[in-house]
C-alpha cells in the first residue's frame, strides 16, 4: 500500500495498517501452501483480482455488443488506480483515466451535483387504453411533491431558478415477470400518445435484447420522476497546456514489477506537485492523500489540470 498512513495509529481521518499482520496472514494462508515465495503470492492474489475485472469487463463488452479495444479505461475509488494499469495491460487499452479526487470521486460528485429529488409511482395501466387524464393527474401530483422539496434544497440566490424534469416508466409486455426502465417525454398526454409511448418502449427493448414482440400487450407499471435544480457553474474554458517536461521525483522505493517477478526500484511522485505537462515515465508511482496510481513499464503519465492521463 503506497498512501499516506499514518503508522501511530488513526489520525486526521487516516488508519493505521499493519504490515507485519498482513505479511502473516499471506504467508499461512497462500505462501507456505503453495510453497511461493511471500511476494510472488501477494502477486498472484494481485493477479486473480485483476483477471476477475478483465473478465468482467470483457464479458460485459461482448454482450454489450462492443470492443474494449480503443477505449479509455476511467479509474475511480480507492484502489483502482493501483489496478488500472494492470487492467488496461489485460485488455488492451492504450489510455488510462484517473481523475482528479479519484479516490474520494463519490464524495466530490455528491458536493458537486445539483440539488434533485425523484419520486416513483405506481398506476397500472395498458397502452391499448391508456388513460391519459390518469397519467397526467398523477404525473402533477408528482411533480408537485418534488419541487416543494427541490425548492427548499435551491440557493436562496436562486429561489426561481429552472428546474430541470426528467421522466421514465417501468413497462413491459404483459406477462412478463420483469419491467424495463423506458424514458418517456416530459408533455401533457393525450390518449393518441400511447403510440409514441409504445415506440419509445419499443426501441428500450429492442436496445436491450436485440428485438421485439409483435402482437403483445404493453402496459406500464409505473411512473418515474426526477426534478433537479441548476448545475452548479463551472470554468468552461480549458487551459492552455504548457510544454510537457520530466519533474524531479519525491524518492524512490522498491515496487513488485509483473514483468520482472520481481521487486525494481521506481520513482514515487507527490500527485500534489505534478504541474499540469508533467510527464511520469513509467514504471513509477502517483501518491496523493486518497490513493495511489501505478504506473507500469507499459505506460507513461501526463499531467493535465484536472487528471492524470497514462
């Protein structure tokens, strides 16, 4: 582990890890019976834990209909950057993505989204009658209920500000023992909407599983939705870049490599003091306060004002 520990004990929010435990624990329970070396088994678990996410992935990818190959595998949470590259390696992928705060992502998006509110109901009904006088009675109360509380949650700068509405339904063919989610538009219904309704869940299913069911009944279970207040402003224009250049690095350490099987001396970096151009050649290591990226032989990292880019 290559964060900031405080080794005393808890700190300022930080947790104490034990090495030596940890060191006993892997070698009772994977080294000593598989006669490994402690490292090569600390790998080898490393292994098994990023071929399971390269499986995932490729898995996901393929019934997905799509190619991994050519994308950019984003990496956010605590312990993904220490995989990415690994990741990336296995299903190979050219670039890595680790935003800025990447460990603490979930915390930075809360703070950062707009104030929303989302409300589901159930009324259910058949498209081949659909009541629409029902659907909008319902769908008012709805949003009724969301803006009293988005209201309260708005900047008391701000207390007319456009709220933005979205609305799905759960519907399905009747029969069916599961619903889809289907985005319907935000407008007063009319009867002879239920054909535009249909289309829309139409196009859901056949997104999801490559066809339709001629013939059958569809009927919605339920209505979904979400009010949300404005996006909070942010700086739009992206800063020139300067001419990229090699920082100075905060020390080296010993770091297990994959390729060497063994432990190589690396340069660690302060994520903190990379300016934006820094360029990390790899291998190496990224720390900051909530995580650390790896970057391995395969890889270089480039600096930009708001991610690290290998």
């Amino acid at each position: 582990m290559l964060g900031r520990i405080d080794p005393t004990g808890f700190s300022g929010g930080r947790m104490a890890l034990d090495r030596a435990a940890a060191d006993a624990a892997m070698q009772t329970a994977v080294a000593d019976p598989l006669d490994l070396a402690l490292s090569l088994a600390a790998f080898g678990v490393s292994e098994i834990v990023d071929e399971n996410m390269a499986n995932a992935a490729r898995v996901h990818a393929i019934e997905s209909g799509k190619d991994a190959r050519g994308r950019t595998l984003v990496a956010f949470g605590g312990a993904a950057p220490l995989h990415a590259a690994r990741l990336a390696e296995k299903l190979g992928l050219d670039r890595v993505l680790v935003p800025s705060n990447a460990g603490v992502g979930s915390a930075v998006g809360f703070l950062r989204a707009p104030i929303a509110y989302e409300i589901v109901r159930s009324q259910l009904q058949r498209l081949d009658a659909f009541d629409a006088d029902g659907a909008n009675a319902l769908i008012a109360a709805m949003r009724a209920e969301a803006e009293a509380i988005v209201r309260k949650g708005v900047q008391s700068g701000e207390p007319s500000a456009p709220l933005t509405e979205t609305r799905s339904a759960f519907m399905r063919y009747r029969g069916q023992g599961h619903e889809i989610a289907v985005p319907v538009p935000v407008k007063t219904y009319r009867t002879e909407d239920a054909g535009e309704l249909l289309a829309a869940f139409e196009s859901a299913y056949r997104r999801l599983y490559s066809r339709v069911i001629p013939g059958v009944e569809v009927e919605i279970l339920s209505w979904v939705l979400l009010l949300s207040g404005p996006v909070p402003a942010g700086d739009a224009t992206a800063p020139e870049l300067p001419p990229p250049f090699t920082p100075a690095p905060a020390r080296r350490r010993g770091v297990f490599d994959a390729d060497a099987a063994d432990f190589v001396e690396v340069a660690i970096y302060e994520r903190a003091a990379l300016g934006p151009g820094a360029l990390v050649p790899g291998p190496a290591v990224i720390i900051e306060d909530e995580t650390s990226t790896v970057v391995s032989r395969h890889f270089d990292a480039g600096s930009t004002p708001s991610a690290i880019s290998s």
